[in-house]
C-alpha cells in the first residue's frame, strides 16, 4: 500500500482481527467446516506478514473463544491440531522470522500438548520485540477481567496492593495484554457485526471495521480497505 507521511504518521500500530467466517466459507463450497479453518490458518499467514510488511507492531487475532467449547468434538479437535501445527511452525522457524508470540486466554483448559507449546513459543519469543502477535486462545473478555479481578484481589488479600489506591493503569496490569497497547484499529469480516466478547476492555476506543468478505477469502487488499477507512475517521476521545 503506498501511504503518504501523513497516513504513515497515523499508522496503526495495534489492529485487533476477528478471524470469522470459516464455517460459511466452506458451506459455500459444500466442504465440512474443518476446510474453512484449515483456509483460515492460511490467511492468518497471510495477514501476519503483510502486518510486518507495512509495519503494524502488534497484530491480535481472535482464534478461539470461551463461548467456542459449545462447538462439536470434532470441529474442536481439528482447530486445536491446526493450532499446534501452527504453533509447532511457528517454534521451528522462530530465530528466522523473530516473531514475539503472545497468547491471551486462559490456557488451563486447552490440552496439555497444545499448552506447552504455547508456553514454549511465548518464552522463546519473549526477546523479540519488533513484532508481536498476540492470540486470543480460550479468550473472553469478560472471563479475562474476571480473571484480573481475582489477581487483584489475591495481591490486596496478601498486603501488596490497597483496593482504595486501584487506578485503571494499574488494573491494565492484571490483564492478560498487560504491556501491550490498546488497538487503534479492530475489525471484523464475515458480515457479523458484534464483538463477540473479543477485547472489551481494550477496545473501548478503538475504531471498528465490520466487512463482508468471509476470512479465509480476506486478501491484503481488504487489510487495506479496513486501514484506509480507519484513516477517514475522526478520533475524539470524548474530545471536541
Ligand atoms: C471463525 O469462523 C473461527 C472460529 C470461531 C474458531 P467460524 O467457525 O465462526 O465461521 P462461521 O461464522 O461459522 O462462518
Ligand atoms: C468469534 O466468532 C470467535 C472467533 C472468531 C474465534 P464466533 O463465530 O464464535 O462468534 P459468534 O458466535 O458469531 O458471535
Ligand atoms: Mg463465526
């Protein structure tokens, strides 16, 4: 995408993407729901280095939500052996692509295999720092801040933290995108126009795109459909 220095200046350097629309891209193709994530992975490839290429930090992917267990045991299964093949990619060619992985979600209820080498991946990358990607694995936003309350409440309970003092800077700290900037940019294909419990916290200022194209259809240049709307709109953060 060619940018002015201006739209370089207003670069994004966090977009947040829920990857939907996989099951109904392959309904469409009279293929079981399993080709759709396979495709979808593929996307997600394809997203994450044209990502660096126009240089966002910090790419957010949604992959699988605490609402996602409700699915069948074999849709389940096959998008957790899609994840570890990916992931199990992602360690092999770590020193190569030097990408910082980071997981949101809470990995106690995935498998043991699968856990590990998010774990693995999270702790070799930790040094990485000119790109990150963070997946939202077992992520909920409402679990996540449920999660961060009972953190909280554990640090005041042993004497580290007083509730009076609690700030949101400080709460931030018990999320699981602690460090990590909020996105500027959050979009959504598949037509579905809701958040799905993806970010709350993070997005409340963010600025949504909603498309029509199903993920694994979504090219580089709907990337930039998304960044070009997201030049058109005006920030205000309850300013004037
Ligand atoms: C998103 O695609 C992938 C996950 C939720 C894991 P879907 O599987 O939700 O696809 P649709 O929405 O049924 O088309
Ligand atoms: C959100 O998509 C979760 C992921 C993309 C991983 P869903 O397909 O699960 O969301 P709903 O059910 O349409 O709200
Ligand atoms: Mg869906």
């Amino acid at each position: 995408m060619a940018l002015s220095d201006k739209e370089k200046a207003l670069m994004p350097q966090h977009i947040a993407i829920i990857m939907d629309g996989n099951g109904r891209w392959a309904k469409k193709r009279g293929l079981p729901r399993t080709a759709g994530h396979k495709a979808g992975g593929e996307t997600f490839r394809t997203i994450a280095n044209y990502c660096r290429s126009i240089g966002v930090k910090y790419l957010s992917v949604y992959a699988f939500s605490t609402e996602n267990w409700k699915r069948s045991q074999e849709e389940i299964g096959a998008l957790m052996i899609l994840l570890e093949r990916y992931l199990a990619e992602g360690l092999r060619d770590m020193e190569k692509n030097k990408v910082c992985f980071r997981f949101f979600g809470d990995l106690s209820r995935l498998n043991p295999r699968l856990r590990k080498l998010c774990l693995q991946a999270q702790e070799r990358s930790a040094d990485y720092h000119e790109v990150q990607v963070n997946f939202c694995l077992n992520y909920g936003g409402r679990d996540e801040i449920v999660r961060a309350a009972k953190a909280f409440a554990a640090d005041v309970a042993a004497g580290k933290r007083s509730a009076d003092s609690l700030t949101e800077a400080e709460f931030e700290n018990y999320l699981d995108s602690a460090g990590v900037p909020d996105p500027e940019l959050v979009i959504r294909p598949s037509g579905e126009q809701r958040l799905s419990n993806f970010l709350p916290w993070q997005s409340a200022y963010s600025e949504f795109v909603f498309m029509d194209v199903l993920w694994p259809d979504f090219g580089p240049e709907d990337l930039d459909k998304a960044i070009e709307e997201y030049f058109r709109r005006n920030r205000r953060f309850g300013g004037v």
